[in-house]
C-alpha cells in the first residue's frame, strides 16, 4: 500500500512528465488527478468517476467565478479600444523627455493598461506592439525596450484587478476586495522600481538615444482627458468593491460595459472589433476553466492522499525555522515558473502551501493577515516566472514583436529587473505592512 507521500509524489510527476511532453496544463492535471484517484481506491473508478460527474457543476454554479469573463472581456475591449495607446502617449507626454523617458512611458502604460485588463500576457502583447516601435524610432537598444516590455508586462497580473488574486481568493476563502486592496502598494513599487533599473540601464547606454520632445503643461493636461476613462474604470471597480456599494460581479459587469462604451467611441468595435473581443474572451475563458478543472481534479485526488497535511504537519514538526520554510516554498514557484503559467501553479499550489502557511508564525500576523499578505508574495513570485527563461511566456510575446531580436537579447535585457523583482519581494515579505497598510 503506498502512503499518501508516494501517492501524491507520483501523481505530481506524472503532471511534470506530461508538461514537458508540452501537453496542455489542464489536460495534464486532469490526467494527473486521475492517476492520483486511482492509486488511493486502488484501481476502483467509482469515486473518480462521481467526482468528475460532480465536479463540473459545482464548480462553476460557485458566483464568484462568474467575474472572470467579465474582468476577460473587459480587457478585451480595452485592447479593441485604442487604450493601450492612449495610455502609452499619455505617459509619453508627461515623462518622455526624461532619460529613458519613453522606456519609463511604456512601464507606466503597461501599468495602467493591467489595471484594466488583468492579463499579464494581453499586457505583453498589447504594450509590445505599441511600445517597441517607438522605442526603436528613438534608438533605445534592444535590451533596455525588450526588457522593459517583458518586465512591465508581468504587472497585468498584479495590479488589481487581477484573474489569478480572484482565483487565489476563491481557493483561500479570502476577500476579493481586501486582495486587490492590498495589492496596489505593491504594484506602485514595482512601477517605482523598473523606473529606478531604466534610468540606471539608460545612463549606460543612451547616449545616442534621441530624446522625445518636451511637451507643454496644456499638453499634459490634455493627455489626462484621453485616458480619464482608465481612471474611472480603475476606481469603479476598486473603490466600488471597498467602499461596499457594489460587489465583484457589480464592478466587473460596470467595468466591462464602460470599456465596450470607450471602445465603441473609439471606433474598436467597428467592423469585425466586437466579434474579436467575444471570441477573444470565450477562448480566454475556456483556457482558463479547463486549467481550473484539472487542478480541481488534482488538487481534490492529493487532499484525498493526505499529501497537503501530511507536508503541513512535516513543516511544523520540521525545526526549520518559519522564514525557511517559506523562502524553500518561494524557491520552489521560481523553479516552477521556468515550466508553467501564472494560474497553474496558483491552482497547482496554493491547496498544497496554504496549510503550511497557516500553521507557521510569521511576523506575528493573525490569520486573516497572513492569509492576504501570502496571496501578495506568491503571486509578486509567480509573475517573476513570466520572465524567467527558459519558458518565460513574456520572453516569447517581446521577441515576436521586435524587429530582428533574439530570445537571447530579451533574456539578457531582462536579468536587471529581475533584480528589482527580487528587492521588492524581500521588501513585502519582511515589511507586511506594505501590503496590509490600507485594510484597517
């Protein structure tokens, strides 16, 4: 008879074997959960074969997964909108003149344009196309613009809001509106400090950089009226949800109807703009929940193993010191995230490291502290694997736009803000007020 460790070990192999096979992820841990259901009842189907009857439908009768078409279909209109753009020339006009003002532009644009569309790879793909032709019009070197649109990229899913912190909520039972609440200090420092790497790199290297040209304060003011929409959105959406006069499903169905009224006027729903952006989002979806099934499937199969309190009970009575234990879980999402996706491992993992969290003593945070401050650090972590090479998606979206690049050069471009990645999770993990200051 093997023990729940072997079982869970096993079928966790069977995920990684059929991933570098480059089977989808979802299908992976489908496949995965049924070796795991079928090594604990022995071969008997009869209770895999009532979960997967049942599995479906209580899943997705739950309300809260409801948002995530609507939070998809917004960025969807965003894209069709001519956001990305407006956002973009905006952030050019104000900072654009500074040294490395352009490269800074495009990590404030891809900012702003997270806080609408909740995708890091939409982020990467949009901000590549209106980004990197500016940045190469102005002579910035391919490390410094590839770099910047890859790392900037990565903050589609940090800054609320955000499709993996509303799959972490759902998983942890944690406030969707206090997550995104205290996701937005963090987000800010992350925009503060790919500034503080562009300005360093562009000292370096752009001395044959032509500058863009200063613009007058009755420019500026004038470019705060294209993106005004952005602004409403953001705070619809936030401070609805904080303030309690509307709940998630409420701002969401709110946002998207606001950015497919700013895409109509923009013209992005002429022609065949609306189709786009519903099939966009039907595809988008249908990724999203195969990848919510299967790690419902795996994740049900390992908790039926015993393998999550069978580590949670092994890290308490370990001896290792609380902050070891956490930085070994933080080692591991940074080696994950060279083979999977953001969602994947948040669904993968969290049923998995939750319990181990909640049984350490960390900072002396209560529960519900500790809850919302680990949503933070992992998915600060997780995005880091959107630029991690081997198989970081953002690496790949920046090369295919940029004229002439190597995966190579995006690699190497990349290493600096990785190192301000790094600085900003030490700094959330061991000052928690960062990311708790604004919950009261």
């Amino acid at each position: 008879m093997m023990s729940g460790l072997d079982i869970g070990g096993l079928a966790l192999g069977v995920l990684l074997l059929l991933l570098g096979l480059r089977l989808h992820v979802g299908v992976g841990m489908l496949v995965a959960g049924m070796v795991c259901y079928l090594l604990v009842n022995e071969g008997d189907t009869s209770a895999l074969l009532f979960t997967i009857n049942n599995l479906v439908y209580t899943r997705f009768s739950s309300y809260d997964l409801a948002v995530i078409p609507l939070f998809v279909l917004m960025g969807q209109f965003a894209i069709h909108g001519g956001l990305s753009r407006a956002l973009f020339r905006a952030s050019a006009t104000w900072i654009g003149h500074w040294r490395g003002g352009l490269a800074m532009s495009a990590a404030g644009a891809c900012a702003g344009f997270g806080a609408i569309c909740g995708s890091s790879l939409a982020t990467a793909t949009t901000m590549s196309q209106v980004a990197l032709p500016e940045l190469e019009r102005h002579h910035y070197g391919k490390r410094l613009a590839t770099g910047t649109v890859a790392a900037a990229g990565t903050l589609g899913i940090l800054i609320p809001p955000s499709v993996p912190l509303i799959v972490y909520a759902v998983l942890t039972q944690v406030s969707i509106a206090k997550l995104f609440m205290a996701a937005i200090l963090p987000g800010i420092v992350a925009v503060l400090g790919y500034f503080v790497v562009i300005r360093i790199m562009a000292m370096k290297t752009m001395r044959d950089v032509e500058r863009a040209p200063k613009h007058s304060w009755a420019e500026r003011l004038t470019s705060l009226r294209e993106i005004a929409p952005v602004l409403l959105i953001f705070g619809v959406v936030i401070f609805g949800l904080y303030g309690g006069w509307a709940n998630l499903t409420e701002a969401a169905s709110i946002g998207a109807a606001a950015c497919g009224v700013y895409a109509a006027w923009r013209g992005g729903m002429r022609g065949d703009g609306l189709y786009r952006s519903l099939l966009g989002t039907a595809e988008a979806t249908a990724m999203i929940y195969l990848v919510v099934i299967g790690a419902d499937l795996l994740n049900s199969g390992l908790a039926l193993s015993q393998l999550p309190f069978e580590l949670a009970d092994w890290a308490s009575g370990s001896g290792l010191a609380p902050l070891t234990v956490l930085l070994l879980i933080l080692l591991i999402y940074l080696v994950l995230g060279c083979v999977m996706d953001s969602l994947s491992m948040i669904l993968l993992t969290i049923p998995i490291f939750f319990p181990i969290i909640m049984q350490l003593d960390l900072f002396g945070l209560t529960g519900p502290e500790k809850a919302i401050w680990f949503g933070i650090v992992a998915l600060m972590v997780v995005e880091i694997g959107l630029i991690t090479p081997p198989m970081g998606m953002n690496l790949f979206i920046v090369q295919k736009y940029s004229r002439n690049t190597s995966l190579g050069t995006v690699s190497r471009g990349i290493v600096p803000f990785l190192g301000a990645d790094m600085v900003r999770i030490a700094v959330v993990v061991f000052v928690p007020a960062l990311s708790l200051a604004w919950l009261g």
